[in-house]
C-alpha cells in the first residue's frame, strides 16, 4: 500500500470521525503545517456525505430490486386464478371420476351377483303365496336346486315345485 | 225342565270329547308321500281324496309311497326319508291366530338343499314336489 492510499484511509477515517482523540489531535496538528493535506481533507469531507448517499442509494437500489424480484419471482410462481381454478376442477373431476369408478364397480359385482343368484337359483320366493299360506323358500348347499311357488286355487292349496333335487333310488 | 237342562249338558260334553280343543302348543301332521311317473294312468285308490290335486301336474300315474303322521311340540322336529338319499324334516314352530308356522327342510344325503317356511291355517294342506323324471310329492297336512 502506498502512502498516497494510507494518506486518503487516514483522511477518511479522520472525515468520518472514526479517529481516537489522540489520532486525530495528531493529524489536525499535521493538517496545520501541510496546507496540501488540508485541501486533500476538506475534499473529502465534502465528497463523503454525497459518497454515503451514493451508497445508500445504490443499497436501497440494490435491495428494492432484489425485493421487487422476490416479489416477481412469487408472482410468476403463484398460479392465477384461472389455473387454480381449473387445478380445483381437474382434481375434483379426478376424485369424481374415481369414485364414479368405484361406485360402478359395486354395482357391477352386486349385479353380477344377483345375476348369478338369480341363474342359480330363480328369482327368490318370499311373501305370501295366497290368501291363506304364507311361503317363503331359503336355498341349501346346492346350486342346481331350483323352487318356484303356485297356488292351486280349485284345490285351495300352495304348492311348492323343486327341481334340480336328485331322487335316483339306490339300489 | 229338569231333563232339558241335563240333555244340554250331556250334548255338551259329548260335543267337547268329539272335538277336543287343539293344544296350542302343538300340531299334528300327516305327510303322503307319493311317487309319479308317465308310465301309465292311474292314481293309487290310497291317493283318491287327492286325484283333484295330482291331476295337471305334469304325471299320469300316482303311487302312495307311505304316509308319516307325528305331532309335534314347538320347536320338536320329525326327519323321514323320501327317496334315494333324499329325506325331510319338519319343525313345528308356534300357532299364532290359528296360522301353524312350520318349517320343511329337505336333505340330500347329509346336506341341507332346499327349506321352506309356511304359516298355515290349522286343518289347511299344502304339498311340495319334486320334479325330475320320476316325480315325489309331499302332501301335508296340517292338524
């Protein structure tokens, strides 16, 4: 470092009062005998209020624009409300169109198995089979048995028809 | 006077042991248990007071297999075979208002095919049928 430079730090230090009472008894004594040294202060103590508000605007210049690009950033990032929209309507149409699925799918499998309740075994029998006698069936272990309820009405009697009961006699 | 008085309480208790108060508590059943078949036309003369019931029913020629008649409490129940390995079961359950309630279970060798619940008018008949190229008829009747 050259004694120009350390000349202007001292000076600077002096201009921004950083200098110990000592150090600065020290240099005002020099500032005295050396006219060129007082011109070289007086020009620093006129620039340094311009210098600092030079600083302070390219600081808040600095940091205006870092926020403002933070700020940018968000915005760009942050979906408009016709995105959050149609975000909204894709996931809700997502979770209908799943369910609408699922809901199907039950359907399906209680269908089919009524359908095969149904080719197994007839519709169900349940209720009243006349006037006068109450009938109601309940299938066993055997698929192929099949029952269906009349009613007689010259005889006055319901009766129950199976089939799919094997009556082969052993011998 | 003293005569009439006496002949109404002697045809009143004559009335009474001729028709005695059915138990509530129990029903009688007698199953017919007959075999069909299209080899002929005839109905067995055991079966006459039911020809009006086995005509149209798809067989020409009726056999009475045998006739079962058992009472039963609520809750008892009555097994007999039918044909092959095929048998029966009936379960009294109760009498409410004069309807029996009664189950029919049918079974083919150990397992259970078929079970039918009727609520029955005491002194009603009701009959099952098992349809195949031989046909058994259950004719129940319910006392």
């Amino acid at each position: 470092m050259d004694r120009k430079t350390l000349i202007e730090i001292e000076m600077g230090r002096y201009v921004d009062g950083e200098m110990s009472p000592h150090e600065r008894a020290a240099l005002e004594k020099r500032l005295a005998a050396e006219p060129e040294l007082r011109r070289l202060a007086d020009e620093l103590a006129a620039l340094r209020p311009r210098v600092a508000e030079a600083m302070r605007a390219a600081a808040g210049s600095i940091e205006g624009e870092r926020i403002w690009r933070n700020v940018a950033e968000r915005i760009a990032a942050r979906p408009s409300a016709l995105e959050t929209f149609l975000d909204g309507f894709r996931l809700f149409f997502q979770r209908r169109v799943a369910v609408g699925i699922a809901a199907t799918a039950i359907v399906l499998v209680a269908a089919l198995l009524v359908v095969n309740a149904l080719v197994r075994h007839g519709p169900p029998v349940i209720g009243t089979a006349s006037a006068e006698t109450e009938v109601t069936i309940e299938y066993g272990d055997n698929p192929d048995v099949v029952a269906t309820v009349d009613q007689d009405t010259k005889a006055g009697i319901v009766i129950v028809s199976v089939d799919g009961i094997d009556l082969s006699e052993v011998d | 006077m003293r005569t009439a008085a006496w002949l109404v309480v002697v045809l009143g208790l004559a009335v009474g042991l001729a028709a005695p108060p059915a138990r509530a508590d129990e029903a009688a059943f007698t199953v017919t248990i007959v075999k069909a078949t299209n080899d002929g036309d005839s109905i067995d003369p055991a079966l006459e007071q039911f020809a009006g019931l086995l005509k149209n029913r798809g067989y020409t020629n009726f056999t009475k297999i045998g006739t079962v008649a058992f009472a039963l409490k609520e809750k008892e129940t009555r097994k007999f075979g039918v044909a092959g390995n095929v048998s029966a079961e009936i379960e009294y359950l109760n009498e409410v208002n004069n309807r029996v309630a009664f189950k029919c279970r049918v079974f083919e060798g150990g397992r259970k095919a078929l079970e039918v619940s009727y609520s029955i008018p005491r002194g009603g008949k009701t009959m099952v049928v098992f349809r195949g190229q031989v046909a058994y008829m259950l004719i129940i009747e319910i006392r």
